[in-house]
C-alpha cells in the first residue's frame, strides 16, 4: 500500500449537527477551516473561531440540474465581518467554507491576496464551478519560500474542499478505468476514478427517452444542451466537451435517456461491467 499521498483529515462538529457548523483540520501542513451555512454564520462566531484573516468560498447549493454551481472566492483581515457583509452584497450563496490557520503572524497582505489569486486562477481553469468574481485579483509577488508553502497548503484546502463535497478545486481526472457505454449501439466512452465518471467529448446520447427516465435527469439532459455541453451533429446527439458525473449511473442515465445501474452498463475493454472491475 502506497501512503505516499495520504491525508488525515479531523471533523469537529461543536454542535452535533452534521450539516451545521463543522471545523475541518489537517495535519501536514496544520490547516483550519470551517464551513458554516448562511444561517449560521452568527452561530458559528459563537462556537469556533471565525473572525481571523483568511481565505474564503461562499458556494451556492440549489441550483438547476445540468448547470455549474456558483462560487465566490475573496479573502478577509476579518472573515466574520466580510462574510456579514456577503449577506446582503452577494446574496446566490448558501455555504461558507473559511480557511483560517495557515495564516502566520508574520504573513502580509500581499502574501494573502497570492492566496486568493492563486485559488481563483484555479478555479476557473479547471471548471466544475462557475466563478462569480467579477474582478481577478493581480498576481502579488512573493518569495519563493512562500511559494513552496502555499502550494502545499493549496493541496490542504482542496482536499478539505473536497472531502465536504465542494470539488471547486479538484482537477476533472484526466486518468482512469477506461470504459464504454453497454446500451443499444450507442458510441460513448468516458474514465472512472474516485465514485466519478467523466465522459468524454464525441461521446453519442440516445435521443429517444423511456418512461423511467427521471424528471430530474430529463432537465439536466435540457440544461446541458442549453450550455451548448451537448449539442446535435447530423441528427445525433453528443458531447462536445468532457464532462464529470457524480457516479456511473448519473452519466448512464443522461446518456442513455433511460433509468440505469451505470455499474453494470459501463464496461471495460474486456467486457466486464465497472462493477467487477472495480472489485
């Protein structure tokens, strides 16, 4: 067993409630977060410390099947009362998510706005987000030293961010359990890694629905063709990017037009299912 890249990630629920406040750490590098939702963010001073500098998400949560979820990042002297202020300034957000404790006595204000720079730059280049900043924050000049902390501690927030289901900073995997869709002859094919599925662009969806077909699915499938993600080539429908699903059976689903066990309908180049490769 390779732990090479290994993590220990700590939860600390003050209040028990599980969607409520919750302050995340890690160890190597020590990174604090905590993610408290809009309603609580008065709470959350109250019960873990959040009025420090730091850096900042605010991410929105009900949005339309088939669009990218909103985010915002910035960064604060005071993250409680910049976050205040957000409530009636950028009204889209549900979650907030505060990086605080990577910050040092000594580091300065061009050093934390590197942060914000850096987070917001990747960010919009992977994409799974849209990034509502309307201004880009200049690139600050800092020491290489600095540099080299920063990019671990950028790996810190980004898994934390991820293990709180917010991948605003997880690149959409490139590598994978190359796979076919199993389903009429419909030409599609996409890589599996972590619970996601990714298809890939040219991959061919089934234009006729059935009856299982999911409301839900029904307006995702609409949502995507809205984007432009899927469009029709020669009366056939396609991707014209690759694009991550949450699980095999959400990509199955929207590709096929039908209810599916994706487990069992994608299939490696030697025809098993995902399932039996994935054990």
């Amino acid at each position: 067993m390779n732990l090479e890249n290994a993590k220990r990630i700590e939860l600390f629920l003050p209040t028990g409630n599980a969607q409520g406040v919750c302050e995340v750490t890690t160890v190597a590098p020590p990174v604090r977060a905590v993610r408290t939702p809009r309603a609580e963010l008065s709470s959350a001073k109250g019960l873990v410390e959040v009025e420090s500098p730091g850096l900042y998400f605010l991410f929105e949560e009900t949005y339309n099947a088939g669009e990218k979820q909103r985010v915002y990042i910035g960064e604060s002297t005071d993250c409680y009362q910049r976050l205040s202020n957000h409530k009636s300034d950028k009204e889209f957000w549900d979650t907030a998510i505060i990086f605080m404790s990577y910050v040092q006595e000594d580091i300065t204000l061009d050093q934390q706005k590197y942060m914000e720079y850096k987070a917001i730059k990747k960010a919009k280049k992977i994409g799974r987000f849209e990034v509502v900043n309307k201004n880009e924050p200049k690139k600050k000049n800092i020491t290489l030293g600095r540099k080299s902390d920063f990019s671990k501690i950028m790996e810190s927030i980004k898994s934390i961010l991820s293990v709180l289901n917010f991948k605003v900073l997880e690149p959409i995997e490139e590598e994978g359990t190359i796979v076919n869709i199993d389903y009429k002859n419909l030409n599609a094919k996409g890589s599996y890694k972590n619970g996601e599925l990714t298809v890939f662009e040219g991959s061919e969806l089934d234009k006729d629905i059935t009856n299982s077909f999911r409301e839900t699915h029904i307006e995702k499938r609409k949502n995507l063709q809205d984007k432009g993600v899927i469009t029709e080539k020669g009366g056939v429908l396609v991707f014209e990017e690759d694009y991550p699903f949450d699980s095999p059976s959400e990509a199955a689903n929207i590709l096929c037009g039908a209810r599916l066990n994706g487990w069992k309908h994608w299939v490696g180049s030697d025809g098993k299912s995902l399932d039996e490769l994935d054990n």
